[in-house]
C-alpha cells in the first residue's frame, strides 16, 4: 500500500492541469480515491487509513471463526464465589484489616470459644417476628458478642466462599485504611471480651476467656547467700518473645526464661539476710492454657529515633511445640529444664510471622463439631438464600450477555463479507464507527457523520482518511438497526470543495513563481518618485501569508462543522482564539500608526517598484496602500514632538532633583536612629517606598515618570498617629522608613508637594540624675493602632493560604537535598526585587500616587497600611530556594499529617520515618494545623529521616513500618 503522503499527491495531481471551471465528476471522485483497489485480509495487516476501501483491521479478526462463548461477557461464574465442600470460609480484607481477619479466624478455631459465645443471650430475639425472621430490614448486632456470634455461623455454615466483617471492624469504631498493631490489637480485645462475658450468669461464658488463654508463671528470687526463695505468681494471657539474636523459636522461649543475675548495685535485698545480697531471678512457667499465644517480638522501640521498628529475623518454628521441658510440675526436679527441647517433624521459617497459637494435645477426643443456635442458623439460611438469588441473577446476566454476542456474532460474519462496495452502490461511513460496531466492550450507537462534513454539508474532501466506503446494502442494514445520519452517497461528494481545493492548489504552484519574481523586482533600484512603501516585516513573511491565506478557506471549512461526539469548541476557547486572531497583522499593517495612517518611522519600512507592488497586490487585495508622495501621519508628529519635549523635561527635573539631593541619592552619609549623630536634634522621616521611587526615576527620567509627591500617610494611622515606636525604627520597621537631614528636609519641601510632616527631636530630660536622653516623635505614636498592626501581622501569619514554605532534608545533621519530584518545587530562582524592576515603568503602588503633582492623592486608611506592611514583610523575610531544596505550598488550616504526606511525595520518606522540626521544635502533633504549630510563610522546616536499625546478633535486614503514636485511641477497644 503506498504511504499515506503519495495518496494525497495522486489524489490531487490532476489539479495541476485542470482549470478550476473544468473540474469533472471524475476528478472529483478521484479526489475522493474511489479509484483505490480494495485491501486483501491476509496480505495487508493493518488498516490503510488513506484508503476509504481498505476494510482490513478494523477490529474484524475477533468475530472471524469460532468463538469461545465466554468472550461475550466480562461476569465470573458466580459458582466462583461459592464455598467448596469441606472448605473454610474466608473473610474480606476492608483495606488494612488484615490483622483482624487474622484473629477471628484463629478465635473461629477455638471450639470451646466459640461453642461458650452460641450460648450468650441475644438480643435477635427483637428482631424475630411470629415465626420468622423481619424481611423488610437486615439483622443489625448491638453487641461486640452479638457481631461475634453472627460472623461465626457464617463462618461456620455459610454458602459464601468469603463473608464481609465490616460490621464488626465499625463497631469497634477501626480505621480500615490504617495498618495497626496485631499483637496490640489482640490484648485490647480479649480484654474487652473478658469485660463484656464477666457479666454473664452462666460460669461456662463467664470464664471462656481465662480458661481457654490464661496460663501462670511465678518470678523466682533465690538469694545466693541463704539459699531463700521468693515468688511473685503472675497470670498471662500471651508470652512475649524477644527474637533478636535468635532463629529457632525454642532459643526466644529459653532466653524468656533464662536465668538472670543480681549482683553489684543491682543486688537483692533479702528479707532473711535482711541486707542485699548477689541473688539470681528468673522466669517459672507453672501452667499453660489450652490455647497458648507466643508473641514474637519483631517491633523494638528505637530510642533515637522516637519510633517503633520492624525486625525480618527469619524464626524457625515447628508445627508440634513440646513445652514439657519449660514447665515445672509437682514432684518433678527443677533439673528438667536444662533437658534439650524435642521438636516436631513439621517445621517452618518466617521473617514475618509476629504471632504463633498452639493448641494443648489432650488424651480425650476432641470435640470437634458446634452446634449453631437456631436464630442464628435462620439468620445464616437468609443470607444464603439471598446468595443463591445473586447466584441466579448473574447465571442469568450471563446467558443474556452470551445470547446478544451470538447474536452480534451471526451479525457481523454476515455483513462483514457484503461491506466492500464494488462497482455497486456506495456510501461512506466513519471508520470510528465501524471501530465501535466491532468492538465488542461497547454498545453500538447511532452512527454519527456530523465531523466529516464540509460547509456544504457534504463529505469533505480532508477527511476521507477518515472515512469507509461501503455497499448500499450494508448501509441499509446499519441504518435501519442503529439510526443515525446524515448518509452520505455519491451525491455527498463536495464539487465546490474540490474546485476551491483545485485553485487553491494552481495558486501554490503560481506564488513560487511569483516569489522569484517579487525577489528580484526587490533587488531593482527606485527611480523618481515612483514606488509604494512596504512593511519590512510584510516582505519578510508575504510568501507565507499568502499561503495561509490560501489555506484560509479550507481551516474554515474544517472549523465550520466542528460539532464532533462531545468536541464543540469551548466559549471562552473560542473567544481567545478570535481575538489572537484579530491581534495578528495582516500584509502591510506593520507601517499602520494607531490613527490609520503611514506611520513616522522610516526604519520599519522601504519602497518597492510598482512592478512588486502589482504581483503583491495579486494576493493581497486589501492590503492598505501608500504610494511614495504619502505625507505621514500628522497626530504622530505632534505626539512625537511632545515626547521628544517630556524626555528633555524629565531629564532637567532629573538632573535638578539629583544636584539638590546628592547624599540621598547615592545613600551616603545617612543617619542612624541607633547612633544619633551628635550635630542636629532633629531627624525628618519619609517613606522607603518614596525614595526608591525617586531614585528609579532619577536614574531613568526617560523611561519613568517624574515623583512629584511625599506620601507618608502610608506611615500615618487613620487617626493621624505614627505608626512605629522609636524602639521599631531602629529594628525591623526600619526598612520601612528613610531618615532625612534637615538641610535635605527643607530643599524635599521645595521639590516636592509633601502631605503630612514627620520628625524625630532629641531633647534631654529635665531634673534627671544621671541625664537621660529622650526621643519624641512628631505625630505621635497611636498605641491602639500600634497594638492592632502587630496583631493583624500576626494574624496574617496564621491564616495564610497557599503560602511557600522550605524542606531540608538533613542526614548527620547535614542539609542533604534529593532531586525527586520536580514539579513540587514551586518557587523561582527569580527574587522579589527582581521581579519589582520587570514592572512596566511608571507603574506606582495603590497606596503611593507620586505623579499627580499632590492633586489627586489617594486616601490612606488603616487597611492601605496593613496591605502596604504586608508587602514590604514579604520582601524583607522572603527565603532564597538553594539549589536542590524542596519549596511547598501549604495552608495555616492543614494539619501536619497531611503536611507529611507532601513531603513524602518530594522526598519519598513515609510520614512515619519523618522526624520535622522548626527553629530548634520538634513538631509531633499530626493533628495540629500549621498556624497552631508556629509554621508561617517563608519558614524552613528541617526533615530528619529515621533510617533502619540493624539485629546486629542476625545481622537481618530491617524494614521501617508504621506504627501510629495514636495506637487504637477513640476505637471500641479502649471504650469509646
């Protein structure tokens, strides 16, 4: 098949020839390739997209031959979800609830247990009604027992193959996206489950727990002087095994119970020595319960770091725990416990396992089946019958889905083979279309050719790649079947689109000429006053606004029947389209002055002869004309002038203003609040924002406006009082104020109109021993104001929103940076300051209007000031990013978690391993807002990450995890 290119040239290349007014029905459909051979399946792979007779890879392949019916559906078996004969059922994990999934299965084992919690009264017995069980509602547990008892008959005889315990996860009030604790997990609730069955009447529920789990061990003192022994009897509910430095479950119970030495300031004092004496203290397993938990103790706390750490110790551990060697039993010598323990055949070997649960082996015959209740059984018979009725729907939901694919399928291998046209009737069809009537994930919708046509509302030519030509009998069928239009015959094809395509085309073919042409004639010298004058710019770029504006009708027409499937062009889209359109100059435009006439500058333009000017006019008709006599443009001359008067004026305010003012202007010889100059009492003050202003236009008088006032009510409270206290001046307000000699004060008088006066006077105070030196401020200082300004700086410090805050990550107290997650670095290497100088010149600050001559000054309230502190706040704390630091927006209202968590994305340190701390404070409270901890704009937060700790006995690897300081506070298990 040839290339998509070479189709569209021998497509058209009979235009070269042909005059526009003698294109034929044959050049049309030549235009529209109807002369392409259709493509052979087997021989062409894929779709030719050039080719609107190529019906090859259209997505056919999957109906062609049998077809496994199952592919006409996307629903499993439901007799998948189905529980397998002699099978446990499974429980669903609700996200991060695997650890109790864990124990309630491990609880569901423990007959005795479960048989105990059958036998709990309930409260199901308001939920039945006569006979029978209420079907207008579900069964809602009210009691951690009740929700016990419920997933247990499930367990025990449901038809499902898992079950869903959310129920129980809520009423324990657990969060099911957070990872906790098992073995936490595991004490709170047998504790609550001890509380909650202590009330019950009958002693076989009451003591279920204690005597299934609870076992006894005694803390053993034997002083080595007198011999004397002393017990401490303690009851347990699990054994804590401590696994570092070991690989075999039997060494972690050996240390537990290892003998420990008391000697030196550790001594025992002995009750029968009655002094302290070396003494030796260890471990005595008195009795076992039925069911014994062997915690494995993978998560130690790290003191460094403040958090809990995960150990992969593999741990070795068999099926068959012989614990005869570790418990003392009457009559027999304590010598047995140095016996080597026996192990099971079965063995194992974990490096994630954190809990092991034996069972005690009996002489007795286990009992090994529990009866359900009745009322729960009836509650389990409901909800297998509700499975069987979901069962039935989906069996039925896929018959349904297979019959419509056999149907689709007798469908397609039908119409397929009658799809190519011939010689016969066509029409033509969107090959979008074909696509989704063959795809069989999707329903097939009313066709749609809307997109295909042409301002004529025909077939445009562009978009036969697009396109399929089609038998008139496969059209029927579609049509008939599915809707939709318009249709499109022989009688869409456009005739106007390609004679306008075909001129054009002859156009394209003459500009090259014609471009040769203009470039010589450009090359010829102007004599006399002949010529007309040209844009430089316009004969640089005509040869391609000719072209676009060739191509200019045919965008049209693309654009005019824009209405796709959900692809009509956006409002706003359009309108900026149209107005960048009508900001771009058309030919000759570029020596337009804004009145519309020549314009002034001889640069920007040159004459071309009349010969040039003739070819170019042959393409651009409208291009506005300016023979060489054309006088320019009279307003502009006068503006030009005037401009030319303003510079020259700017210049002498300029220079007069810096001959007066030398010292200010360099910044020499200033003086200082904090070391008063000995030579004058009083000081004059002006805002800095003035003075910057004055220098950037002494600098530049040309480019900037002439500062012609002194505005310092921006330092002035509404009351009329100052706004800064001595103390303040001499600190951080003194980048708001510029100090002024009195020479400078009174030639300031003379040069500009100055709205309010300020001064600082030193006198000595009267009557003082020693003298004390006192400064009064003239207006004077407003307290309320002044207290109202600090609070609401302190409140825009708390309540920011979207304000940039800096992360260093430091690693042995080094500022380390990483280069992940570039697109959270939002600041710029461009400072405040620089971005102040790119401003357009004369633009002033709302609060400062210097270029009025005074007349129209804005009023200053209370609220200008505060907005105008801000600003020079933000300048003056304003961070510098160094390289490779992480910048982040954040908000006042954001907690310090969520916090976290963008960090995590910068530096890919889960929140749990983030150690943050700020000006010397750590912060730890994940609930806390950034406001309430201290964190304001501009801050730099330190990032410490804690690294892993090593088993250095095992030298195992060892894995971060989190373990929330919160634990399980506010869920069930603590009451709440």
């Amino acid at each position: 098949m040839a290339p998509r290119l070479q189709l569209e040239k021998a497509a058209w290349r009979w235009a070269e020839t042909v005059r526009p007014e003698e294109v034929s029905q044959e050049h049309i459909e030549t235009a529209y390739r109807i002369w392409l051979e259709p493509c052979i399946r087997g021989v062409c792979r894929r779709n030719c997209k050039g080719n609107p007779n190529c019906l090859v890879g259209i997505g056919e392949h999957i109906w062609l031959g049998e077809i496994d019916e199952n592919s006409f559906h996307n629903i499993d078996d439901p007799n998948c979800e189905r529980r397998k004969k002699n099978s446990f059922v499974g429980l669903t994990n609700l996200g991060a609830t695997c650890y109790v999934n864990t124990f309630l299965q491990v609880w569901f084992l423990n007959l005795e247990l479960r048989q105990a919690l059958y036998l709990c009264p309930s409260t199901c017995s308001d939920y039945m009604m006569g006979d029978g069980i209420q079907e207008e509602k579900d069964y809602e547990p009210q009691t951690i027992c009740e929700h016990l008892q419920y997933l247990f008959a499930l367990l025990q005889n449901s038809n499902r193959r898992y079950i869903d315990p959310s129920g129980f996860v809520k009423a324990l009030g657990l969060d099911t996206g957070q990872q906790q604790d098992a073995q936490e997990f595991s004490k709170l609730f047998m504790s609550l489950l001890e509380d909650t069955l202590s009330k019950q009447k009958n002693p076989d529920v009451r003591n279920i727990v204690q005597q299934q789990f609870c076992g006894e061990y005694a803390y053993v003192t034997v002083c080595s002087q007198c011999g004397r022994e002393s017990k401490l009897l303690s009851k347990f509910y699990e054994l804590e095994l401590n696994i570092q430095g070991h690989k075999q479950l039997t060494d972690c119970i050996s240390e537990f119970l290892k003998e420990e030495r008391l000697e030196g300031d550790n001594r025992y004092f002995c009750e029968n020595c009655q002094s302290k004496q070396n003494a030796t203290r260890k471990i005595r397993l008195l009795s076992l319960p039925c069911t014994l938990n062997l915690q494995l103790m993978r998560f130690v706390f790290d003191r460094q770091t403040g958090h809990k750490k995960k150990l992969n110790t593999y741990i070795g551990f068999s099926e068959l725990l012989d614990m005869e060697p570790y418990v003392e039993h009457k009559a027999e010598p304590s010598k047995s416990q140095t016996r080597k323990p026996k192990c099971g055949k079965g063995t194992h070997c974990s490096r994630n396992a954190y809990m092991l649960v034996y069972r005690l082996q009996t002489q007795e015959k286990p009992n090994t089946s529990v009866q359900v209740p009745a009322f729960l059984q009836e509650l389990v018979d409901r909800d297998n019958s509700k499975f069987e009725e979901w069962c039935v729907e989906m069996a039925e939901m896929r018959k349904q889905s297979v019959d419509k694919g056999k149907a689709k399928h007798e469908e397609v291998k039908e119409l397929y083979q009658r799809l190519p046209a011939g010689a016969e009737p066509y029409e033509f069809v969107s090959l979008e279309w074909l696509q989704k009537w063959l795809d069989e994930s999707t329903p097939t919708k009313p066709i749609d050719n809307h997109a295909c046509l042409c301002s004529h509302d025909k077939l445009h030519p562009d978009k036969i790649s697009i396109m399929k030509r089609i038998s008139e009998y496969a059209a029927d069928v579609f049509y008939s079947r599915y809707g939709g239009g318009p249709r499109l015959t022989v009688k869409a094809l456009c005739k106007e689109c390609v004679v306008e395509r075909c001129r054009v085309l002859r156009l394209k073919n003459q500009l090259n000429e014609d471009y040769k042409t203009v470039t010589n004639l450009l090359k010829t010298t102007i004599k006399g006053s002949d010529g007309f004058w040209v844009g430089k710019s316009s004969l640089r770029s005509w040869r391609q606004l000719a072209l676009e504006q060739l191509d200019e009708q045919d965008g049209d027409a693309d654009q005019s029947n824009g209405k796709m499937n959900g692809n009509t062009l956006n409002k706003d889209e359009s309108k900026e389209e149209r107005k960048e359109e009508e900001e771009e100059l058309n030919f000759n435009e570029d020596i337009l002055c804004p009145h519309g006439e020549l314009c002034i500058s001889e640069n920007d333009r040159r004459l071309v002869s009349p010969e040039a000017w003739s070819k170019l006019q042959q393409y651009f008709p409208k291009a506005p004309e300016f023979p060489s006599h054309k006088e320019c443009c009279s307003q502009c001359k006068i503006l030009e002038r005037e401009g030319e008067e303003n510079e020259a004026l700017h210049k002498m305010i300029a220079n007069e203003q810096k001959t007066s003012l030398p010292n200010l202007f360099q910044d020499k010889s200033r003086p200082c609040l904090s070391n008063w100059p000995e030579d004058t009492d009083v000081l004059y003050i002006v805002s800095q924002f003035f003075v910057e202003e004055w220098r950037k236009f002494v600098r530049k008088p040309t480019r900037c406006s002439p500062v012609s006032s002194v505005g310092n009510s921006a330092l002035l409270c509404p009351h009329g009082g100052l706004m800064f206290t001595f103390a303040s001046m001499t600190k951080e307000d003194s980048k708001l104020i510029a100090l002024i000699w009195p020479s400078e004060w009174q030639m300031i008088q003379k040069l500009f109109v100055v709205d309010h006066v300020i001064k600082i006077t030193r006198t000595e105070v009267e009557d003082a021993n020693p003298s004390e030196t006192q400064y009064i401020s003239e207006p004077k200082l407003c307290p309320e104001c002044r207290e109202g300004l600090l609070c609401q700086q302190q409140r825009d410090l708390r309540e920011y929103t979207q304000a940039t805050i800096y992360v260093h990550k430091v690693v042995d107290n080094k500022k380390v940076m990483k280069d992940s997650a570039p697109e959270l670095n939002v600041s710029s290497s461009e400072t405040e300051e620089d971005k102040e100088e790119a401003k357009p010149d004369g633009e002033k600050d709302p609060d400062f209007n210097q270029s009025n001559g005074g007349t129209k000054r804005q009023k200053i309230s209370h609220q200008n000031y505060i907005a105008y502190q801000k600003q020079v706040i933000r300048r003056s704390m304003r961070h510098r990013k160094v390289r490779g630091e992480k910048a982040l927006l954040v908000s006042a209202n954001q907690t310090l978690k969520e916090l976290k968590i963008q960090i995590m994305h910068a530096f890919s340190v889960a929140p749990f391993d983030q150690n943050l701390s700020i000006d010397g404070k750590v912060l730890t409270d994940d609930s806390a807002t950034l406001g309430t901890l201290g964190v304001i704009p501009e801050s730099v937060i330190l990032l410490k990450a804690d690294e892993p700790i090593a088993d250095y006995a095992a030298m195992d690897d060892v894995m971060q995890v989190c373990m929330p300081e919160e634990g399980f506070k506010g869920t069930g298990l603590l009451g709440h």
